[in-house]
C-alpha cells in the first residue's frame, strides 16, 4: 500500500477488548501501533459445585463498560479518533440467549469439568466427530456443556435461541448482531475446522442446529458497527467497525506475531498454552493437542493447553497467607535454592497431554525442612513440565518450533522464564508489551477490518526486549525431575476418580 494510500486513515485509532477469565482490559493503539492507554477491570468466577466454574455474563458487559469509560476519561482526543474495535476473549464458554437476547443462565466457562461424560456421548452420536474436529471431545469445549445442559436443565436447553461464546456476547451488546469468527468457533466442536465452516454433523449430535450459531467471519473482517449509544458514552465517533476479531490465543499470536509457520508462543495466563502457526490444518486428536482456525484467513494453528498456569502461582500465594505474587518470586530469587518437591499444576483437571478432567493438584516430597520458598519454586517448575509435555505432543506429530514467543501476566518474570527455557532446552523471545497479549492481538484485527491492510504488513512481531536462555546447569537436573513429574501422576491417576467421588460426598 502507498503513502497516498495510506493517507487517509493516518492518525487514527483501534480498540482491543480482550475478555479474560480474571478480568477485561482495553488498549488503545495509534496508527504507529504504539498502545497509548489501557484500561482493565476484574473479574471473578462462581464454582458453586466441585468441577464447576461459571460467570454472569452481565459482568463481562459491565466491566467491559468500565474499561471502556477509563480510557475515555484519560484519553479523549484520541478516543474520538478511533475507527476500528477488536474483540478477543476466553475460548470455550457457553452462553445461552433467549430470542431477545436475555441471557438464561451463568455462563459455563472453559475451565469447567461437569460435562466430562458429556464428551462421552458426544462422540458416541458422532464417531466421526474427532475427524470433522480435529480435536478430542473435552470437558472445557462447547458442546459437551450443551450435551450435559439438555440432560440436567432441560428446560434452559429448550429456551436457547443462540449459544454465544464469551466474546460474541460482548459483541452482541455491542452491535446487536450475532456473530463469531473463525478461531473461536473451532473451539467449540462445532465447527468443520479444516472447511471453515458449521458442521450440520455435529450440531445435530446436540440437537441444535445452525440457527442456534451466530454467523462466522474471519478475524479481520467486519463483523458489525457500534451502537451509537455506546459510541457516544465513550466519546467513539459514528461508525466504528468490529473486527471479528479472535479467541485469546489466536488474538495473542496475532499481537506478537506467529502467524507464518515455525512461529509460536508460549502463554503464562490463568491457564497456559503453547501455540504454533501453520498454513494448513494440521491435527493430532490422539495426544489432546487442539487444531484450530487462527484469526487470519487461510492460516491454522496447533496448541497445547495446560488449564492451570500462572492461576497456580495465585494460589499458592493465596494459601500460603500474607504474600503476593512479586514477593513470592523475590523469595524463591534470594533463596537461591531448587526445590526438591515435585507439584502437579492440575488444580483445575489436565487437557494437554492426559485429557483429565478428574486430575488433581498435588505436591510430592514435602518435608519438616521444605520452605515457603521451596514450595514457590516447586509450582513454577511443575508449570514449565507441563508445558513440556504439550511441547512433546506438538513435536512428535512434527511441528517445528523455530521460535517461541512468551506472552501473558506471567511473562514479567524473568526467573519463570529461566526456568522455562531450561526445562523446554530452548531459548525464549520476550517482547516489549509481551504481557498485553490477546488485547493488542484484537486491536490489529480491528485495525485490518477498518483499513483493509495486508496482514504481513501489520502483524509483525514487536520487538524484542530480550532473550531468555537455558541455564546449563539446571537443563540435566530438570531433566531428571520432569521424569519424576510424569512418574508421579501415572502413580496417582488412577485414585482421581475414587477422589472425585469423595469430594461429593464431603459434609
């Protein structure tokens, strides 16, 4: 594109929205993709029941208003700039509308384990599911949830007009327009993910049919256009188009660049990913590794899932009583110690590699001796094992990781990153705003929806603030324990469901 033509959209601005588990955040980006201002509001999640995580969806709208409103505030001249907004959000989640739009019940998110024989079912009615997919039917996807909702709340199920994910409901209150893209909605079970497009298979082996979905687009598409109302509230000019924008992973690899084979990031959010482009669908069901649309046409991915990630250093800070997230990580710092306790991060169930809904947290090896330090040090290195095991599921199956990307809250620690490297044996590329991940990711879609740019043009990765590598004497010693790591759920495994079932009935 040429200066002239480029001259006409010089100056103006682009919205990201990223909808997380623990809070939304908004960026504000100028046409240098320099983030002027950003806006977060927090969250939290209901589990009324073992297994069970949900959230109101009027949350979401209210602290997506909130952000919004912020950026408003601090920003003004440039909010009244703003041509283009950009959508990402946690994957999975299910929201059931009525024909008005009223939402029926707390979403049921992707952290949720109810619907484990759900999946069951699912493939039971579909056994080509897995094909049409290219993913295993889990308990964190959409349709099982629906699978279990027509069994235990019929009524709700029978009320549904549309299934939203977290995301295209905020779109929906947004522009009043029904719509998903192509990365999130692979993550449903209801997509052809190598077509693009429904599965009339899979929506009818839960009982929907099309006129349930929304419509599907591309990331970097219009979807729709503000509503006036809210353009006006938060000082936006009249027609500011809505990118179709993307799931957070997806979104997050568009933020930071892997979008052309051999790229990929890692992703230390509440849960963790490990995330490779590709230019064709590539899947591997047999090991839980995800194969998905990504945010840009004609581009696919591959992904592993932890569930539990940088959530694990929250809790462990919150158990331990009196200590945040940066202190703990001074302490493990000073103390200079490895720790010889190996933990479990399944403190919400396992995808990548076991597809384990009834897995477990669990440290091994605590002694009279075993300090605060120790057990800090000991989370972050079981959340690096697992990251180990879905880099193995994506390797074997012969993904190249030329370059890894670390993105996400976790990604301001560098001792985390050390640890990484050393395990994975591999160095890691951090980038200047690397932790805003999905929400810059969602503000360069809508930045091609508005201008219609060449993709290669604008998502390039940012730059790099540093690289993070091995630390050679950890890599042996990593080695040794990561194979205690894997020793210690196959001893355990098979006690989960004995567990579950005391969990139940527990006073």
């Amino acid at each position: 594109m040429s200066g002239w033509d480029r001259a006409w959209y010089w100056g103006l601005m682009f919205i990201g929205i990223d909808l997380g588990t623990s809070a939304v955040k908004a960026v504000l980006v100028d046409e240098a993709q320099q983030v002027l201002s950003e806006a977060s509001s927090d969250l939290t999640v209901d589990r009324p029941h073992p297994l069970w995580s949900e959230q109101d969806p009027a949350a979401w709208w209210r602290a997506t208003d909130e952000a919004m409103q912020n950026l408003a505030r601090r920003r003004p001249k440039e909010m009244a700039a703003v041509r283009g907004l950009g959508l990402s959000g946690q994957m999975h989640g299910a929201t059931l509308v009525d024909g008005r739009g009223e939402v029926l019940r707390p979403a049921i998110l992707w952290n949720d384990g109810r619907s484990a024989a759900a999946c069951k079912e699912l493939e039971r009615r579909e056994p080509r599911s897995r094909e049409i997919t290219g993913n295993l039917a889990m308990p964190g996807f959409t349709a099982p949830k629906l699978v279990w909702l027509e069994e235990h709340e019929p009524e709700l199920f029978r009320a549904a007009k549309k299934v939203l994910l977290p995301k295209d409901y905020l779109r929906w209150r947004l522009c009043g327009d029904y719509v998903s893209d192509m990365s999130d909605a692979a993550g449903t079970l209801w997509l052809d993910v190598g077509r693009r497009q429904w599965s009339a298979e899979m929506l009818d082996a839960t009982h929907l049919d099309e006129q349930a979905m929304p419509r599907l687009v591309e990331g970097s598409e219009v979807s729709g256009v503000v509503r006036a109302e809210h353009a006006k509230r938060w000082g936006m000019g009249s027609e500011v188009v809505i990118a179709g924008g993307g799931g957070d992973n997806a979104a997050g690899a568009v933020g930071v660049g892997v979008v052309q084979p051999g790229s990929a990031f890692l992703s230390l959010g509440t849960s963790g990913v490990l995330f490779a482009a590709g230019d064709s669908f590539a899947p591997n069901p047999a090991r839980a590794a995800h194969a998905f649309c990504h945010a840009l046409p004609g581009r696919w991915h591959q992904m592993s899932v932890i569930l539990s990630a940088a959530s694990c250093l929250s809790w462990v800070c919150s158990v331990l009583g009196g200590i945040d997230e940066a202190s703990l990580l001074q302490e493990v710092e000073a103390s200079g110690e490895g720790s010889n306790v190996i933990f479990l991060p399944y403190l919400s169930g396992e995808r990548t590699p076991h597809n384990d809904a009834s897995a477990r947290g669990m440290f091994f090896g605590l002694t009279h001796d075993t300090t605060r330090a120790a057990l800090g040090r000991s989370v972050l290195e079981g959340v690096a094992f697992a990251f180990a095991d879905g880099r193995d599921v994506l390797t074997d199956c012969g993904t190249v990781l030329e370059n890894i990307s670390v993105i996400g809250g976790g990604a301001r620690s560098q001792l985390w990153g050390r640890i990484l490297a050393s395990v994975l044996d591999q160095p890691l590329d951090y980038h200047v705003g690397g932790e805003r991940g999905a929400a810059f990711g969602a503000a360069r879609l809508a930045r091609l929806a508005a201008t219609g740019e060449d993709p290669g043009a604008v998502c390039v990765p940012p730059e790099v603030d540093s690289v993070v590598t091995p630390v050679a004497e950890w890599v042996d010693r990593y080695a040794v324990s990561r194979e205690l790591y894997q020793k210690a759920y196959l001893a355990v495994r098979q006690l989960y469901p004995d567990f579950a079932k005391m969990e139940g009935a527990a006073p």
